[in-house]
C-alpha cells in the first residue's frame, strides 16, 4: 500500500516546530474508507513504521488524528504508536460518550499526550477537559474568543489556537497566552508600510541577482571565489556523500565544473534563503525547499527538460514572506525566468499544477491529490509516495547542513 503524507506544522510561542500533524491517505487502488479500522491502523503502521517517524517528523512529536470507531476498536493502539513520539488527536467528530471517555482516561494512563481537535465551545466537551493534555481551539469559528479561553483555564490542558491564518490573528492569540499555534500565517508576509530591507538582505539580493542573470560559470567565479563562506561551503558540499567522489575537489574551478550553472544557481539560491530567512521561523525556509525540491523531481517524473526553474518557483514562493514585502516589491531586483515570475505575481497567485499538488498533500485535500494523478499517469501512486518523502528528506538534511532550525 502506498501512503501519501501531509505534514502541517505546530508552533511554540517562539515560533519553532513543536510537533507535525500528520495526515495520512493510502493511494492507489486501495480508498480510504472511514470506517474501516483496521485500514485505519494499516496506514498508521506503515507510515510511522515503514516510513519512519524520523523522516516524517524528526524529533518532534506527531499528532495522529483518530476518531470514535478507531478510539473504540479492540486495536491496542500502545502496539501500533510509541507514546513518546505520537499524539492523539480526537476529531471533533467523537461523540462525549461514558464509553469514549473511558477510553480517552485508558490512552492517557499509557502515557500518550491527547489532544481535542477544533473545538469551538468548551460546553460542549467538558467530560473530555479533565483528561486531555491539548485543547485546538478553531478561532475561525469562535465569536468570543476571550471568554472560551477563560472558560478553559480552570483546567490544566494547553491551548492551540488552529487556523491562524495572518500574523495580526497570531500576535492576538498571542496575548491571550495560547501555548501553541497552527495555521499558515508564518508563510504570510508582516508587511509594514515604508519598510525597507536591512542592508545584509540587500547584498544577499545583489549577489543572488548575478547569479541568476549569469550565462557562464566564469561569471559566478569571482562571486564564490570573494567570499570565505561561499567557497567552504561550495568545497564541503561537492565533497558530500551526496556526490559519491573518489577523491576530494581542492579547488573552486573544478567544484564550480562539476556542479553546472544549473546545479550552481540553485545551490547558491538555497544558500540566499536560509540568509533571508534570519530571525523568520525556520520553518518557513524548511517550506521552501521542501517545495523547490519536490517541484523538480515532479519535473524531471514528467519528462520536462527544464527542472530549474521548477526548483525555483519552488523555492522563491515564500520569498514574499521572507523579506516582509508584497511579492511584485521583494521581485523588483530579481532577474527570474519569466514563467517563474509571471507565476508568482499573479493575482491571486497563479500556480503551476504541480504547485497546486503540494498544497492539495500540504492540506490533505485528497481529492484534489486524486483528480492530479489521474491527469498525469505517467507518475505513479508509488513514484508520488517517493517523491514527497524524498523532498520532505532532502530540505529536513539540508535544514541541518545549513544550521537551521
């Protein structure tokens, strides 16, 4: 069976990664079916087993959704998640039954962390409260948000605050001392009126900008070959275990030769990210190089001759967010391809399909992920299961290549 994953991340109040929810779809011939529960466990098991957690989530915890026929099953769910790396997270969907939480008191006993999954009045799941670890609060949903969370002080759980989507909801959350925050509003741009770049962005851009006008590797040279940094990092990259050499490359000449434009343009972008990315959430350059990775490899699955500029919409999607300026303005000093910047600059942002495939797996829009796969064949369920793992591998690797996050 193959799964395909989707990993929304979960923030502290510092905005580091707390933990990854995970959403699960079996792909192929086999349909998810919800009530199926030793489906259900199936796809659990081979995605924390086979798969491994540590490539899925790293260190961090992993919150599993589960809902009332799994929670009630004669599964031992003990025996198919370890409690020190999995949470359980009951969908809004279980009924407060004296049978669901009596099973919810057994979970927490064994030592998992449970959580309630959008919850929009404490009312209406107070036998819960005195047993779960994590409260999700939808604050989409909730007409007075201030008074739900007084209402749930009075006991000892945690408060997340789910779909946060712009940073004004997160800083209000914020002070109304939630502990942890999910939403998409640290891929968001903290746009302030008349801001400018600080002047170590600047030279970032400029040096990014030869790079992606240069139609020679002769003109990157004195580039690399200026900085100290460029040229340590350029060296112990192209010496990795990645490139599999049979002996060490000494000189910047022969690294810049064996790499290509191509190879360069991109590395040197990544490089350009994760300098952007001071003081931003990790987890936003993780984003990107999460999606500039899985772009290419869609590409190159496909046939289509050129893969860069696949790899650097990727990349430069979240670039808005990144320097806190609207998209057309962080754009301005930037040569791109002119599909790649086309792409980025409509309004609303255009995406290419493969664009639309990550976030539809991103989300755990499946039906979305399933009307793609049957408009290109020519990738396979077990190819896409690859592919997405693959990246996700890659942009956590080079997260701590580059000692980030």
């Amino acid at each position: 069976m193959q799964v395909l994953v989707g990993r929304q991340p979960v923030f502290d109040r510092d905005y580091k990664v707390s933990a990854y929810e995970l959403l699960f779809r079996p792909h192929g011939k086999h349909q998810w079916d919800d009530s199926g529960v030793s489906l259900t466990a199936n796809v659990l098991t081979s995605s924390l087993m086979d798969i491994g957690l540590d490539i899925i989530t790293g260190n961090r915890l992993a919150y599993v959704n589960v809902d009332e026929a799994f929670l009630l099953s004669d599964i031992h769910l003990a025996d198919l998640l370890p409690a020190n790396r999995v949470a359980i997270e009951l969908l809004e969907s279980v009924p407060v039954t004296p049978e669901t939480v009596a099973a919810v008191k057994a979970l927490k006993s064994r030592g998992y962390t449970i959580l309630l999954d959008d919850v929009v009045r404490a009312a209406d799941v107070r036998p819960f409260l005195e047993h779960v670890d994590i409260i999700k609060l939808d604050i989409q949903y909730i007409e007075n948000l201030e008074g739900e969370v007084q209402a749930l002080r009075k006991y000892k759980a945690r408060l997340l605050a789910e779909k946060v989507e712009t940073h004004e909801q997160y800083q209000q959350c914020k002070a109304l001392n939630f502990d942890l925050f999910q939403g998409y509003f640290f891929c968001r741009p903290d746009i302030v009126e008349g801001k400018k770049l600080p002047e170590s962005k600047l030279a970032v851009l400029k040096a990014l900008q030869k790079v992606l006008v240069a139609e020679a590797l002769n003109e990157i040279h004195d580039v690399i070959k200026q900085d100290v940094m460029l040229s340590y990092r350029l060296l112990k990259y192209i010496n990795s275990a990645a490139f599999g050499l049979s002996r060490n490359v000494q000189s910047i000449e022969q690294a810049l030769s064996l790499l290509g434009l191509n190879k360069l343009r991109c590395w040197l972008s990544l490089l350009s990210l994760a300098a952007l990315g001071e003081n931003k959430p990790a987890e936003l350059v993780r984003t990107a190089l999460y999606r500039a990775k899985m772009l290419e490899l869609l590409a190159q699955s496909l046939g289509e001759h050129e893969t860069g500029n696949s790899f650097l919409l990727g990349m430069f999607s979240v670039l808005d967010a990144l320097l806190d300026q609207p998209m057309d303005k962080a754009l301005q000093d930037l040569s791109l391809p002119e599909s790649v910047r086309e792409t980025l600059l409509a309004t609303p942002p255009r995406m290419t399909n493969k664009l639309t495939l990550i976030h539809a797996l991103d989300t755990g829009n499946w039906n979305a992920v399933i009307d793609w796969c049957l408009n290109h064949p020519r990738i396979s369920s077990g190819d896409l299961s690859r592919i997405q793992l693959e990246a996700m591998h890659w942009g956590d690797d080079l997260m701590t290549e580059l000692s980030i996050g």
